[in-house]
C-alpha cells in the first residue's frame, strides 16, 4: 500500500473525519521523484472540538506514527472542527513554495 493511502486510511479509521484531504506535496520539494516524503492533510472531526490545535495535532501524530517513523519527512496539518470548517467555508491554505536544498541555489 502507498503511503498517502496509509495515511488516508489511519485518519478516516481514527478521526470519522467530516471532511479529510491527504495531498502528496513531494514534487514540491527537493526529492527525487514520484517520492512519498512531503503530505498535507486536511482534516475535518468532531473528535477536534473542545481540543487546541496542539492537542488536535498531537492525536494525529500519534495516530501516524508508524508513517512519521518512517517514509514521511514533512506533514502539514490543517485540523478543524465542523464549525470552524464552515466558517473558513470550507477552504484550506495553501502550502508555501519549499526554499530548501537544491531549490535555493541559483
């Protein structure tokens, strides 16, 4: 199985998600290619309400840590209660440009 199926499958076992995005951003990033190393997830429970944002991201880290153990180098995490996701209307922000390693250089 591919990790960003891993990923995907873990969060909607844990978290019944309302809503749940797991998008590989490995080709942003100074990897080689068709890489699995660089995720953004999108996360929508009600297992969130009532917790802070480090707690919400403390759940998931645990919930992946075999993956963050492993083949995953970089995670962001957007987690959001049901009413927070509305008020966002239903949108996510994007991930910046990565700055690092061969990228950098001119």
């Amino acid at each position: 199985m591919q990790v960003q199926q891993q990923i995907q499958q873990t969060l909607e076992q844990q978290f019944d998600p309302a809503h749940l995005e797991v998008v590989n951003e490995s080709h942003m990033h100074s990897v080689p290619p068709n890489s699995e190393t660089h995720f953004k997830v999108v996360l929508v429970s009600a297992v969130f309400d009532g917790k802070r944002k480090v707690a919400r991201h403390q759940l998931v880290y645990a919930a992946l840590a075999e993956q963050l153990a492993g083949p995953v180098h970089a995670l962001a995490l957007h987690t959001y209660t049901g009413d927070e996701w509305s008020a966002r209307q239903q949108g996510a922000p994007d991930s910046p440009d990565c700055l690092g390693g061969s990228k950098a250089e001119a």
